[in-house]
C-alpha cells in the first residue's frame, strides 16, 4: 500500500516510524515531514493546506489513504475534501472536527450527551458584561479558554479576580489569541489529576489504545508556564481497570453514541483529555488527533500493525480487531531549546542522535551533514521499562546522550509516581 502522512511534528515522526514497520506498506510519503521522517519514508515539499496540490500528488503517486496528524487540515476539512474525491482519510469530517476546533461546540456536544465535565458560560462581545459579572459572583482559580485552535496556548488559569476580568477583556476585545479568543468559555476550575485516553473509531464502533499522562509545565514539580508539552508516561499508573470502566461507560460510549445522533462523520483517533476527580472521571477537553507528546509513548506500546488498524477503520469493520498493549512501559522526554516557551535560538548543532534510543524529531534540520535546532521543542527521547520508574530512568539515561547549546529537559517527568 501507498499511504501520504500529513504533518511534520514529532507526533508524525511516531506515526511514520510505526507505519513503517509494517510489510504492507510499499510507499510512505510525509507532506511535509521533517529530517526523522525522511529516515521512515520520504517527504515531499507540499503544506498540510495545500489541498489540490496535495490530490495531485495522491493521484500520481496512487496513495490508497491518508493519515492526517495535526489538527489544522482537519478542522479546515480535508476529510471532506478527499472524501468527496474517492480518497480514505484517517481523521474527522470538518463538522466532527469542531469538538476539538471549538472550545463552546464541544462543551455543548457533552451537555447534550451527558457526558462529565465542567460547567461553563460561553461568552463573546455582545455578553462580555455577563462574563465579567460571572467572574464577579465566583471565586478563584478563573479558568478562560479561547474557543478556537490556539496551538495548545489559550487556556488561562487566574488566581486573582481582577486579573481574570483583565483577561477576559483582552482575549475578547484586543484579540490577545487571535480570531481563536473572538469567544470564551469561561469555566468551572476541577481540582484533581489528569490523564488522557486515546480511542480509535471508525464510526459506528471503537477500540481503546493505550492511555498516557503529558507534562505541560516548562519547570520541574510543574509549575512555570505552558507549553506544547514536556514529556508523557504510558501505561498511567493510578488508571485501574475500575476506573478505565467508568471513562467508557460515561464517556467513550456517549461520546460515540453522540456522533452517531448528531451525524458527525468520524473515522480517525479521539484524544480525550480527561480529570480525575475524586473517584470520578470528567472531560476537560477532545482533540480530534493524537496528542504531542503522548503519541510518542501511546505508538511504541500498540504491538498491532497499524496498517490493519488503518483499514479496519476505512472499511468500518473495526471491531474484527483486538489492540494489542506491549507489556511494558514508556516514557517520553521532551528535549527544548533554552528559553522554550518564550523566545529561544535556533540552528545549534545537535550532537548524539545516532544513539539507539527512540529519538523522535520536531524542530530539527539538517544542513550537510549537521542536525541543527529548528524549534523550541527539538526532539523526544523515549524508552521502555519495565515500569514507569525504570523507563524514566532509560529515558534520562538516553537523553544525557544528546546535546546542543542550552538544551534543556524536565528531569522529572512522571515525578508523582
């Protein structure tokens, strides 16, 4: 089989690597990749939104599908586009692709299927007074999210109520995220831990891969600001058996259910951001991809070919498979450029990528012979372990291998446990 993957981060890296390995593939292309997925398949100089110049090259290449990896094409519709033209692709009709593309349609999607989550008011100009008086009549943490896709950067979390009311003002009326911030939900603050499950859906049914944890923070103990990620642990080790079953009862099958009832065509990966609160789960958000970092620890740890997934869900016979979890655990380390998530320099040479560890690139190009930093988050380290314990302690190890200036990493990734 041909397959075209689109994106060039790390999580297409994983991606790559994992359909490489399968004996049914015969081409992998990457659109536009970037210097690890050259070393899984070959990349080809056309943007994710480059649509008719992308079904040229599926044309002349015979692509028999495509995966798409990031959010942006989605929620732009590229399922609909190759749809309409004959052509498979992984991932969600640009309507169903709104759970993730808005922050107020999901948040309406749960209320309308019952399914666990914060409560919220969603609030624009023409309501900006009901916002700042809902601030007003609550009490801290203010939790604002900007509605629209805001590269994983438009959540706030304020302590002190005149800050949030500041806030709320500026993402509203001085476009502080852009068209993303034009409307806010404002909502309810869950204290608890959080986790994310993944589910495979090819419409009418679903499988559950293995769930991860991501580190969002820059500073070790988690504090500082976002980021896109630091590092992520798969298996989760407080998610039990009990509590898997109350995320699908309460949450995987409504959300399933949902689409179905709301005809939101949907074949492609969930990403379910979830907390865990007391003994209950609730959803803080959906992503309608896999998530970066946590592809890198979730692809390494399904033992499937994930070819036979892919057409499993293309065909919608997805429930002939079984997924199978390798035994062991994975952790992923994220490796930055000094200054990540503010202002960091690029083009430092990169020394030590040729160690055997599953090194996953983001922000890397090569130039002659030399890997040089090309992004704030450079690369992902990750290895297996027997436990989460020892598979940080293989994936600081690896991640000692490698240098560049000012690189710097969360040591403590998967700390709590």
């Amino acid at each position: 089989m041909n397959i075209l993957l689109l994106g060039s981060g790390g999580r297409e890296h994983a991606l790559a690597w994992k359909i490489a390995q399968s004996s049914q593939c015969t081409k992998l292309f990457i659109a536009p990749g970037n210097t690890g997925t050259a070393l899984c398949g070959t990349n080809i100089v056309i943007k994710t939104s480059e649509f008719e110049k992308l079904y040229d090259f599926v044309k002349n290449e015979s692509i028999d599908f495509i995966v798409c990896g990031p959010e942006d094409p989605l929620v732009d519709g590229v399922y609909d586009f190759f749809k309409e033209r004959n052509i498979p692709l992984i991932g969600p009709s640009k309507a169903a692709a709104q759970l993730e593309g808005s922050k107020a349609f999901s948040k309406k999607f749960m209320q309308r299927h019952a399914i666990p989550t914060a409560t919220y008011l969603e609030v624009d100009a023409t309501n900006l007074e009901e916002g700042l008086q809902h601030i007003e009549n609550t009490s801290a943490p203010y939790v604002l999210k900007a509605d629209g896709l805001a590269a994983g950067k438009g959540v706030l979390i304020i302590q002190d109520k005149q800050e949030a009311k500041d806030a709320l003002v500026e993402m509203i009326n001085q476009n502080k995220f852009g068209i993303a911030s034009t409307r806010v939900v404002i909502e309810e603050f869950l204290d608890g831990i959080e986790f994310s499950v993944f589910v495979l859906s090819d419409g009418k049914s679903y499988k559950i891969l293995p769930n991860a944890k991501d580190y969002k923070r820059i500073g070790e103990g988690d504090t500082g600001l976002n980021t896109g990620g630091m590092g992520a642990i798969s298996p989760v080790p407080f998610v039990t058996d009990e509590l898997m079953a109350q995320v699908e009862e309460k949450i995987i099958i409504p959300t399933i259910n949902g689409l179905q009832k709301d005809n939101l065509e949907y074949k492609g990966f969930i990403y379910i951001g979830l907390i865990k609160v007391g003994d209950e789960a609730k959803v803080i958000e959906y992503n309608c991809r896999m998530g970066d970092p946590e592809t890198e620890v979730v692809m390494p740890r399904i033992k499937n070919d994930i070819l036979d997934l892919y057409k499993a869900v293309i065909n919608q016979t997805l429930t002939t498979q079984t997924i199978e979890e390798d035994e062991r655990a994975c952790c992923t380390i994220v490796l930055a450029s000094g200054g990540y998530p503010e202002d960091f320099e690029k083009e430092k040479i990169i020394h030590g990528l040729e160690t055997n560890s599953l090194i996953f690139h983001a922000g890397i190009k090569k130039t002659n012979d030399d890997y040089l930093t090309n992004g704030g988050r450079v690369a992902m380290v990750s290895a297996y372990g027997k436990d989460i314990k020892d598979a940080l302690i293989n994936a600081n190890a690896s991640a000692k291998n490698i240098s560049f200036e000012n690189m710097y990493y969360r040591k403590d990734i998967g700390w709590e446990f």
